[in-house]
C-alpha cells in the first residue's frame, strides 16, 4: 500500500489518463480487437502458438487467484474499477507472453519490454493490484512463454504436421472443456475464444488456404474489414444475448471463428 501511494504522489492529471489508457493495452478488448491484426496482417503462422500460450497463462492466472484468493488493495487507493482477487496479476502475466512472443518472432525486445514494464507499472499506479502482484504476474508469464516457445522449437525440429479437420475439432473440444474444469467468467470467454479462433484457423487451412498479400492498402483494408466485423460482433451479440456463462461462451466463440475462419474467407473472396 504504501509503495501505490507513493506512486499516487505523481498525480497530474496527464499521468493519471496515460496510465489509465496503457491499463488497457491489457484488457480483454484490446486481444480481441487488436491481436488479430497480427494473424491477418502480419504472421499468420504465429496464430496457434500465441492463443495457445494466452489461453495457458490466462487458466494459470485464474486459478492461482482463486487458491490464493488475496484480496485487493483498499478501494481508497483504486483510481478506476476492479474485480476479483490480486495475486498474481493478470495484467502484468498476458502482456508477458503476448508481448514477449512478439519480441522473439521479431527479435525486437525495446518496445515489447517498456510495454510489459508500463502495463505492470500503471496496475500499481492505479491502486488495483500490488507490487508483488505484478511481480508475480511477470515471472509467471515468463514461465509459461519460456515452456512454450522451448515446445514449439522442438515441434518444428522435427517437422510435426497436423491435420487440419481433427485439430479443428479437437480445440472445439478443449474451448469447451477450459471453463467446465476451470469455472470462471475470464475461462468462460476465453474458452469460446479459444474453440472459435482455433477451431477456425486450422478450418481456413483446410477451406480457404487464405494468403496474405504485401501492400499497405490492402493489409489496412484487411485491418478495417476485420475489425469492424469484431466490434459488430461484439457490441450486437452482447446486446442480443442473455448475459449468461453459457450465451457468453456462445458470443467469444463467434467472434474467435469471425477471426479465424470467417474474415479470411472474405479477405480472399475480395483478393486482400
């Protein structure tokens, strides 16, 4: 507590909303809408492994605080809104391992390295976590992105191929069965997540063989289309459904096939 306030010290009115905007570079909406630039626009090769390791770290985190179930700081020190319990931060351990796999596949380590740090910093800044929260969250991530990226070398070394219909149903498997054996709201979306993103990218291999193309204009108009199909779908099914578990599954599900499967559809019916 007393380290939040002697960060809270620094309260300008330009840090407060610096850091209550790079908060966000950690919140779900921000993987949903941002990350799949980087499988339509960027590498659509790195799509597997990075969910694979986000869905890792995020059960990881969820159960971790569900043992521990330590509280978090005081609500006279939060400067925005925060549920759930502290240890170990799940802001500080995703970014780890989204940002870090995207240091390694681009061997840039400057820019994922402040980000990890801000993220990190700007939950303690705003009162909703401690600093051994953070901590924690980033040797967590590190673990798990350590385990994973040492998996997939030796995965490639020996030139594993899998077949795209079983795996297909097999993560439409494994996104349903996360939150039956881990029961949260975070487990529940990223559960849907995961089956519809996955389950869709190996389907696009096998229907669609989607190929990306190099030109600034179609790779923003790739980023467009994409997006705008994510927000509509996240905002109309919201408003649609009932706010259950199970509709919730339902509506990351369609937004995880929306960008796996079904945006590089259109991306090749309109020659992007």
């Amino acid at each position: 507590m007393t380290f939040i306030q002697f960060l809270q010290q620094v309260d300008f009115p330009f840090v407060v909303h610096l850091m209550r905007g790079i908060t966000y570079l950690g919140n779900e909406v921000f993987y949903i809408l941002v990350l799949p630039i980087a499988f339509w626009c960027w590498r659509k090769d790195a799509a597997v492994p990075l969910v694979l390791l986000l869905i890792c770290t995020l059960v990881i985190n969820v159960g971790l605080k569900e043992y521990w179930a330590i509280p978090r700081p005081d609500k006279s020190v939060r400067l925005i809104a925060a549920t759930g319990f502290s240890f170990p931060s799940g802001h500080a351990q995703a970014p780890m391992v989204l940002w870090g796999y995207i240091a390694w596949i681009t061997k840039s380590y400057r820019i994922p390295v402040l980000i990890i740090f801000l993220i990190g910093l700007s939950r303690v800044y705003l009162g909703v976590h401690f600093i051994q929260d953070v901590f924690a969250g980033w040797l967590i991530g590190f673990t798990t992105l350590f385990i994973g990226i040492h998996l997939q070398k030796r995965l490639s070394s020996r030139d594993v191929h899998f077949e795209p219909i079983p795996m297909a149903i097999l993560f439409l498997f494994l996104g349903a069965a996360v939150p039956v054996l881990f029961w949260h709201d975070l487990t529940v979306k990223g559960g849907g997540l995961m089956a519809g993103t996955l389950s869709g990218l190996y389907l696009e291999r096998a229907w669609v063989k989607f190929e990306m193309s190099s030109t600034l204009l179609q790779g923003t108009a790739r980023a467009f289309i994409g997006m705008s199909g994510a927000i509509l779908l996240y905002l109309g099914l919201k408003t649609i459904l009932p706010d259950t578990d199970i509709f919730n599954w339902i509506r990351y599900a369609d937004i995880g096939l929306w960008i796996g499967l079904v945006a590089p559809w259109i991306f090749a019916r309109l020659k992007l």
